[in-house]
C-alpha cells in the first residue's frame, strides 16, 4: 500500500525505475503509451488551460481599454479644470489690476488734494505773518 504513492510522488525517471525492472526480469518490452482515457483525459485538461489563458489575454485586453478610457477621461478633466483655473485666474488678475489702478489714481486725488490744502495753509500762515 505504501509503495504505490511512494512512486506515485516520484519524478519521472523514479518512476520508471520499477517498469524497466521488469521488463529487464521478463525480458518483455516496456510499454510506452498511455490509456486511451488519460489521453482524453490530458487532451481536454490542456483545451480548458488554453480556454482559460486566452480569457486571461481577453481580460487583461478589456482591462487596458478600460484604463485607457479612464485615463483619457481624467486627462480631459484634468485639462478642463486647468483651462477654468487659468480663465478665473486671469479674470481675478484683471480685476486687481483694475482696482490697484482705481485705488493708484484716487490715492493720487487725495495727494493732489492734500498738496493744495498744505499749499493754502502755508500761503495763509505766511500771509498771517506778514500783516
């Protein structure tokens, strides 16, 4: 009962070992094929391994069209956004700008404003010296 694992587990040429054995013994040829049924069997194991390896491929296929199509997406949006972000960007520039030139212009009314009411000042207290 043991021994039939034993070999069962054994490489190839271990294997072998004991058919060769006997055939040295009985002076018989060893027999080299399989049965029938193993044959079938061996045939459809390495149809259903090849069903499954081209499944893979496919997958593996679908899966890269779908990435590609994602990242096409995300790409798209990526560039929409950067789009909007330089339009708003460029719109609160121009609006700053505007109001630095508004605030630089009223900044320069109230210089003007203030140089003339000094002048008025000076001119009365020289005049008050004066007289």
């Amino acid at each position: 009962m043991v021994v039939g694992p034993v070999i069962g587990l054994m490489p190839a040429p271990g294997r072998r070992f004991p058919a060769d054995a006997a055939a040295r013994v009985t002076g018989r040829k060893r027999r080299k094929r399989g049965s029938k049924l193993g044959k079938l069997f061996s045939q459809a194991l390495v149809a259903r391994v090849l069903q499954v390896i081209d499944e893979l491929l496919e997958s593996a296929s679908e899966g890269r069209k779908r990435f590609d199509d994602i990242a096409g997406d995300a790409l798209t949006g990526a560039k929409r956004l950067g789009h909007d972000a330089a339009e708003a960007s460029e719109g609160f520039t121009r609006r700053t700008r505007k109001r630095a030139e508004d605030a630089a212009e009223a900044s320069e009314g109230f210089a003007r404003r203030a140089r003339k009411c000094a002048e008025h000042a000076a001119q009365d207290v020289a005049d008050r010296l004066r007289h």
